[in-house]
C-alpha cells in the first residue's frame, strides 16, 4: 500500500480523495444537525386520545436547533470549494515542484559541470529523474577528464617530433625549402597551440566578481602599444560583475583579430544602465553582412586570409564569442563607418 502512494499519481489522486471526503463529510453532518427546511405547520392534533393519553409526537416534527444565519447550503458547498482549492494548489505543487528542481540543476551543471549532484527525495518518479540527471553529470565530468588527459597526451606526443623535426631541417641544404618546411611546422605548432587555447577556455569556469572593466581596457591597449601596435582606448564605465579571465580572452581576441588585419584598432566602451558595450574597431578590409556569422565558427577562416601571415587558424573570433556567452553577454560584428569592422561586446548589468 505505501508503494502506491510513493509515485506522484498516487500522491496527486490521495490529496484530492482526502479533499473530496471530508467536503462530503461537511456536507453530510452539516444537513443531518440542521436537518431539511423547516415543516409546513403543524396540523391541530386532539390533547387526549380516546382512553386519556396523550399521543407520542410526530417524528416529522421533532424540533431542530435552529439554523444560523448563514445557514443553508452555504457553509458546505463554501467549505467544498476551498478545500477543492487547496488539493488543486498542492497538486499543482506536487507536480512543478520536481521540474523546477531538475530545472535549476540543469542550470548549474550549464554553468558548472563539478555543481552539487541533485538531491533524489521526493515521490518515485521524481527520484528516478534525480537519479538520472546524476548518472548523466557524472557521465560528463568523466567524459571531460579524459578528453584533458588525452589532450595533454596528444600535446606532448606531438610536441616532440615536431621539435625534433624543426632541429633536423637545418641539416637541408635548400635555403628556400628549409623556410617553407620550417614554415609548415610553425603553422602546426600554432594550430595545436590554438586548439589547447580553444579547448581549454571551453572547459574552464570561473564565479563572477566585481572589475573594473576601464582599467582592463587600458591595459590591454597600453600592452599592444608597448609592442608597437597603434591601439587607442576611450570611454569610461563604473566596475561590473563579470568572469575576468574571459572577458581578458574576449577583449584580447578581438583585439588580435583587429590589428593582424587592419594593422590598428581603437576599443571604445558605452555605459549603460541595463549594460555595457564595448566596441573593438578597426578600418581594415572588414567582412561581408553574409559571412560575419560564419567567421565564429571553429577553423573558419575566410578565402582572402588564408596565407601563413595573416590568416591565423580561425578559432580566435569562436573563443571570443564563447567567452561572452560564458559571461551572460552577447558579442556581434557590424560594419565600420567609412569601412572595417566593429566587433561588439554586451554585458548585462543585471
């Protein structure tokens, strides 16, 4: 019997069971104290029957307690209803409640995956679905560990030959195939650089604190000028709640983005009440309205930039874009007035 009542259904059919009982029961004692409407009146009966003895009276007319003023159907049916409210509110409890818990845990694993497992109480479906969600998160956190552990093999394994393959090439007597071969090899060691970078920011996270966000601007300009980029940085804004390590990863990917095409850039903030915009723009060659979704995609690199100079390895503008969305913000491009690229970062105050 107590395994009936363990699932939601039977929980769900026992409250409104209860409910609709004692509704009746009211109703039931309620009639039966004050009995029907009161009786037409009472027909003129004798004193004494024929042999001097008063007559027993007449069931039909035994007085009841009299009725309050609230009386007839009014109390029960009230009484009925309310607590027809209260099973339908329980109820309805019952059944969001599990949902809403599986809800926020499934937010928190979004935004960490080592969060706290979900709690398996509750009725038997409920439990399942806890017991589940838990299996899955561990599932994940496994799944993850061993993509790092085979990351970090897969580095170090391929770091060594590709070392020892840049030490042998000074033994080719081809000056010009010595510099394209030493070329290639550069070109993988930053495409395996890149793609750690790139795995390694998608696996991190990091609790929100207080920055001042201005400061970080003018330090990452003043870092690029000492290096001889010609950054510029202007506008001002109070200290907002965000991931430091990543909006450093945005800013500094965007940043990169600008001056390897462009050869300048100017990051520029506008604060707001609701959020803070932050604007990387340069006069480049900038990118066509068609493909500026494109470019955050991982390896997309467009046609004009795909020389070992300038066209990179095509996953700064993705970690930029993740780093964001880590951070509750959004990040877009448009197009510069007068020509370029403007790549734009919203961060919600709220």
């Amino acid at each position: 019997m107590r395994g009936r009542f363990d699932t939601l259904f039977g929980r769900l059919f026992g409250v409104l069971l209860i409910a609709i009982i004692l509704a009746h029961l009211l109703a039931f004692a309620w009639f039966h104290y004050y009995g029907p409407p009161p009786p037409p009146p009472q027909p003129p009966q004798y004193t004494e029957n024929f042999d001097g003895q008063r007559p027993p009276p007449d069931p039909r007319f035994t007085p009841r307690p009299p009725r309050p003023w609230f009386g007839g159907p009014v109390v029960p049916l009230t009484f009925q209803l309310i607590s027809l409210i209260i099973a339908a509110w329980y109820g309805a409890k019952l059944l969001s409640r599990p949902i809403q818990r599986l809800s926020d845990a499934a937010e928190r694993l979004s935004e960490d995956l080592n969060s706290a497992p979900l709690e398996e109480s509750g009725p038997r479906e409920a439990r399942q679905a806890a017991n589940t969600f838990n299996k899955m998160q561990r599932r994940i956190i496994e799944q993850v560990k061993q993509r790092s552990r085979m990351l970090g093999a897969v580095s170090h394994d391929l770091r060594t030959p590709l070392s020892r393959l840049k030490l042998r090439l000074e033994q080719i007597g081809d000056d010009k195939l010595q510099g394209q071969m030493r070329q290639d090899l550069d070109d993988m060691i930053s495409m395996l650089d890149a793609t750690l970078t790139y795995l390694h920011e998608q696996r991190t996270s990091e609790a929100p604190q207080w920055m001042d966000v201005q400061a970080l601007v003018e330090s990452l300009s003043e870092n690029a000028q000492d290096q001889g980029a010609d950054v510029q940085a202007s506008g001002h804004c109070v200290p907002l709640q965000v991931q430091p390590m990543a909006l450093r990863s945005c800013v500094n990917n965007l940043l990169d983005n600008a001056l390897r095409y462009a050869g300048q850039a100017s990051i520029t903030l506008e604060d707001h009440r609701e959020q803070l915009l932050i604007r990387v723009i340069d006069h480049g060659p900038g990118i066509a309205a068609e493909q500026r979704e494109a470019v955050f995609e991982p390896f997309f690199r467009l046609e004009g930039s795909r020389n070992r100079n300038s066209g990179g390895v095509g996953l700064g503008m993705t970690i930029a874009r993740e780093a964001a969305q880590r951070m509750g913000g959004q990040l877009s491009l448009e197009e510069t007035p007068g020509g370029g690229l403007t790549a734009v970062i919203r961060l919600p105050r709220a």
